[in-house]
C-alpha cells in the first residue's frame, strides 16, 4: 500500500514538477484569531452559494427554453413535470436569495469594521464590482420566467436606463435588442444569466480572493483575548474545519427553505396587460420605492451618485477622513443602511 501510493506520489511530482512544499505553504496563510468564531466567516458563504448556483442553473438549462413563445411553458414544465425539477428550481432561487443576503452581511462586516481602508482597497473594488453582477445575475434571471411581473419589471428596468443622460437610449437599445421588449430581449437576457455574468463573477472572485491573500484579513482585537495567547491560528486543517462546518450548516437551511417554501408561478407574460401593482423582487423594493418617491430623472441621479460613493468608498473615506479629522464611516453608514431598510419595508407594506 505505502509503495503504491509513493509511487503516485512521485508520478504527481513529475506531471507536475513544482516545489509542493513551497505551494502548501503559500496556501497555509496564519488566519487571525477573530476567524474561529463563524459570524466572522461570512465571506465564504457566497461563494459556497455560487457553486450551488451553477450546479443547479446548469440543470435548470436542459429544460429552459429562452423564446418568448415557449419561456413560461418550460419553466412549468420543469416546476411541474419534471422529476425534481421544482426542486432544482427552489435550491436555485433560494441560493439567490441568500446569495444577496449573505453578500450584504459580507459588506455590512467589511464596512463597519474599517476592514476596507489602505492597503485593500482594490479588494473591495473587486468586492463591489461582485455585487453589482450579483444584482445583475437576480435582475436578468427574475425576467427568464416570462411571467407577467417579471415581464413587466424588465419593462421598468429597461424604461429606467433609457432615462440615463447620454448614453442610456442606446443602453436600454442594447438590453432590449431593439425598440421593445421581445424574443431579442430574452436571447440577450439569457446571455449575460448564463454566460457573461458567471464568466465575470468567477473573474472578480478569483482576482478578490487573490488580493485576500496577498494582504492578509485585517486583524480585529477584542476585549476578550487571552493576554499571550498567539493572535492567529492555522488556515489547514483548523480554519478549513471551521468553513467546512460552515458549508454544511448552510447546505441544511438551504435544503430546508427550498423543500418548504417552493417558488410558485405566476401568470403567464402579457405585454397588452400592465398589471395593477407591479413589485420587482425584494432586493430591488428600495430603489422601486425611491422611484416612487422622485421623479425618474432625480431618482437616477440620486441612485448613480450613490453607486459611485459605494464603489469609491475607500477613497472617499480618506478624503473625509482628512477634510474633517474624524472618522465620520459609521454615522455615514448607519445612516445608508437605515435607509434602505425604511425604503425596503415601505415597498414591502405598501400595496
Ligand atoms: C460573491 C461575493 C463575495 C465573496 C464570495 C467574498 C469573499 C470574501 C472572503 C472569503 C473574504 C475573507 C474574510 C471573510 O470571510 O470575511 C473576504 C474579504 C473581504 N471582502 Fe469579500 N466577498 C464578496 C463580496 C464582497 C463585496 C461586495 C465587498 C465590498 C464591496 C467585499 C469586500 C471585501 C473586503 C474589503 C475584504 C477584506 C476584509 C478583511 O481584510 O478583513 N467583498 N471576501
């Protein structure tokens, strides 16, 4: 048995003649203490829900169909006919769902622990730009089902960027395919959900944790901490343990959320009926909300201003930082998370 696996072992390293010592060591960074603790681990459990994302959405495309004429029938086919097909679908979009929740809790810890500020700036560039394809990935997936809302929520979506100064007519041109919204709509819609945004996620992922590795995570102290006791402990086997344990904790409320709250179908897409109450999914009711509550054009200038504030938030923290000699991040993001919480639930309630 020892002479076999040796003899493996030795045909590995000529395959591959890399200096496997140097390769393990690289990978087995000290992990700070902080991280034994699993609330702080939260950055892996999207991309746990990536891979489940991908696995599903694959099955899922042996029976889409991305034609107008044919979008409803096969999702139903898949929620109805299909043997596990319905549920497929519910691990699918119950991993989006806390793809997004999991991703804003990443944020949330990344931006109130100041864990953003120089040298890992680019790291929440990369981090932000995951975010926004992450919307993407939920925008355009919604709208595959062709059922009347989300027909109508790629209508508003598209009616929105052709409001853009400058460039947002022949934007909104670009995602339609044309002057309306049709079979190109769907075509290009299924691109970018099967294609183009799992290509750039996996893109922007690869470079984050990249620059998560180069740089370390930030060492946070606590109250609690054994004087003497080391400040870091090791990435294999202990933290790997830890994630591990974190995976299968997610896997069991995943199961659970898909097996009890299946997704439903509504009626079918009809672009001669505007529905009466048109509602985009949850993670969008803010911005819905804020439409309401403006006129497109403030409501737009208001949305890029704060998108660019977010993705440059790193830079704009130092800015402020020396322009008042205080650290202002927390009342600044208290008061943005307070926000859109207000502005999801009034969505939520109103009818
Ligand atoms: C699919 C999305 C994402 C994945 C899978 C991911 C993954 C991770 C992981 C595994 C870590 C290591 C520490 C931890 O677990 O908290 C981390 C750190 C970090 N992430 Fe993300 N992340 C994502 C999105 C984001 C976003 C949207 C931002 C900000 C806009 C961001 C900014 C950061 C920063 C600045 C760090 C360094 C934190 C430190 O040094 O303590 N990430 N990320």
């Amino acid at each position: 048995m020892n002479r076999w696996r040796s003899q493996v072992a030795e045909w590995l390293k000529l395959q591959f003649p890399v200096s496997w010592e140097t390769f393990s060591a690289s990978l087995n960074e000290p992990v700070p203490n902080h991280l034994k603790k699993w609330w702080w681990c939260i950055g892996g459990i999207p991309a746990y829900l990536f891979i489940v994302l991908v696995a599903t959405g694959l099955a899922l495309t042996f029976y889409y169909v991305p034609d107008p004429e044919r979008a409803y029938d096969s999702v139903s086919r898949i929620t109805h006919e299909v043997p596990f097909g319905w549920w497929i679908r519910s691990l699918h979009r119950w991993s989006a769902t806390l793809m997004i929740i999991s991703v804003v809790l990443h944020v949330f810890r990344v931006y109130f622990t100041g864990s953003y500020r120089r040298p890992r700036e680019l790291t929440w560039l990369f981090g932000a730009g995951t975010l926004f394809v992450v919307l993407g990935f939920a925008f355009t997936g919604y709208s595959l089902v062709y059922e009347q809302l989300s027909y109508w929520a790629a209508t508003v979506g598209a009616n929105m960027t052709s409001a853009v100064p400058l460039v947002g007519e022949s934007l909104a041109r670009f995602i339609r395919g044309g002057e309306q919204i049709g079979a190109d709509t769907l075509t290009r819609f299924f691109v970018f959900h099967v294609g183009i945004f799992p290509a750039l996620l996996t893109v922007l992922l690869v470079l984050h944790i990249v620059q998560i590795r180069l740089h370390g995570i930030t060492e946070l102290h606590f109250k609690d901490e054994t004087p003497g006791e080391s400040q870091h402990f090791r990435f294999f086997p202990d933290h790997v343990i830890t994630e591990l344990i974190i995976g299968v904790g997610l896997m069991v409320v995943l199961s659970a959320f898909a097996v009890i709250f299946p997704p439903e179908l509504g009626e079918r897409a009809n672009p001669l009926v505007t529905p009466a109450h048109i509602k985009p999914e949850w993670y969008f009711y803010f911005t819905f909300r804020w439409l309401k509550l403006t006129s497109l054009g403030i409501a737009l200038l208001c949305m890029g201003v704060a998108g660019v504030l977010f993705v440059f938030w790193p830079f704009v923290d130092k800015i402020l930082g020396k322009l008042s000699r205080r650290d202002l991040s927390i009342p600044i993001g208290i008061i943005a998370v307070l926000t859109v919480i207000v502005l999801t639930v009034w969505e939520a309630v109103a009818y």
